[in-house]
C-alpha cells in the first residue's frame, strides 16, 4: 500500500494555534458525508489527522484513545502530544515484527497542546518511527506542498491564528484542484478550552474569500450547511 497516492493532509504548527487540513474525499451521492473523515479527535486536546487505509486508522484511533481515557484515570493528567504519539508509533511498530500481521497502511499527523500551552506536531509513518515538525504534509503530492510550506512557513506566516490557518489553507490548493468545497480544517487555540474545533464548508469560505481578496481573483460563495463535530 502506497500512502503517496493516498489523501493530502497538511498540519501547521502556529504561535497559539494548530491546525490540521485535509482534502476531502468525495463521496457517493446517497452516502452520510459525517461517516467519511479523515480528520478525529484523540483526546480533548489532540487531534489527528491520517492518510492511507481507513479500517487500519480505525484500530489506532480507537488504541489511543483507550491509552487517553487510561492515562488520565491512572495519573489524573490528560496524554501529552508526544506520549500519545510514542504510544502509535510503538503499536505500528510491534506490527512489523510479528508473523502472520502486517504493519498498518497508514501515516499520521498529530496535533495538540501540552499542559503548559506548548503546541505540538508530529508525524508517524508505518514503520514505527516519529518526528516533530513545524509543518508537514503527508498523502499524495506531499513533497510538493512541503517544499510550499518549506518556502512559506516564517514567523509572519504564523503570527496570528488566521495567518496559520491562510497558511494551511493555501498549502492545501496547491494539490487539491477543486478548491474549498473539497478541504476540511481542525484547529486547535491556545488559552481556550481545549476543545478540537473542525471547520467545514461556511468557516473555510470566510478564509477562501479573503485569500481570493488578497489575490484579486473572484471565488463563487455556494450555501453551504455546518456540519457538527467529529
């Protein structure tokens, strides 16, 4: 299984905010949208979002999410980013030393505050392995968008939370040809309650038009509904 040829995603990591964005993938005319996501909450304060097979993510979320819910019975403190992370990457690697199981078909960028405000990002892949990031991108035309986010990500880019999530935003639509309609956004604010906010369809408009603005071309603004949380 290639993850190159799978969904982007893109993840940004902000002075108060994270964001995670991923395009969205089309779904049959009779089929519920809210059952097809790419983006889930771990905890209330980290949020992952994945490309590659969706039965093998399914596994991984539901393990950790067991291991945040334990973790905070056990120690009466909620999972930081990276012990969360550590925790996927040691169950996709136990699976590729063991007979008669295959390694998950799935990489992944994790996103979150740690208690004292810090914002993480991280990525894992298959094999086991971890690293965190600034900025990232995974799935299909990866290289691409991470040599946009390579020549982009400053500290202007970042310095408010609409400029991180422009920034996300712009990554995206360099891969993603049908513009907003198909992107979806998870973004998590420093000094609030550590909720996981996902924006679909309205929210990103409002961010598009700006953008559209800025480059003085002209987006067509569709009615589109809100969709509820993950």
């Amino acid at each position: 299984w290639n993850i190159c040829t799978c969904i982007i995603c893109v993840g940004i990591r902000g002075t108060d905010i994270v964001v995670l964005g991923v395009e969205k993938k089309s779904v049959a005319k009779l089929q519920e949208e809210r059952t097809v996501r790419k983006i889930c909450t771990l905890d209330d304060h980290v949020c992952m979002a994945f490309a590659g097979l969706t039965a093998d993510a399914r596994i991984v979320i539901n393990r950790a999410r067991v291991e945040c819910q334990s973790h905070r019975l056990t120690v009466e403190d909620p999972v930081t980013v990276e012990y969360i992370t550590r925790h996927i990457a040691t169950l996709k690697q136990r699976y590729t030393q063991s007979n008669g199981r295959r390694p998950f078909g799935i990489s992944a960028l994790i996103v979150g505050f740690d208690c004292d405000g810090t914002p993480r990002l991280y990525q894992t892949d298959p094999s086991g392995t971890y690293h965190a990031w600034k900025a990232n991108a995974i799935g299909r035309s990866a290289k691409t968008v991470r040599e946009f986010l390579e020549k982009n990500y400053t500290d202007e880019a970042i310095a408010t939370d609409n400029e991180s999530i422009k920034l996300a935003i712009k990554a995206l639509l360099e891969v993603v040809q049908s513009g907003g309609k198909n992107i979806e956004l998870a973004v998590i604010r420093r000094n609030q309650p550590l909720k996981v906010r996902v924006l679909v369809s309205c929210p990103i408009w409002g961010h598009l038009n700006m953008l559209a603005f800025e480059r003085k071309a002209i987006f067509f603004v569709p009615f589109l509904k809100r969709t509820s949380l993950i």
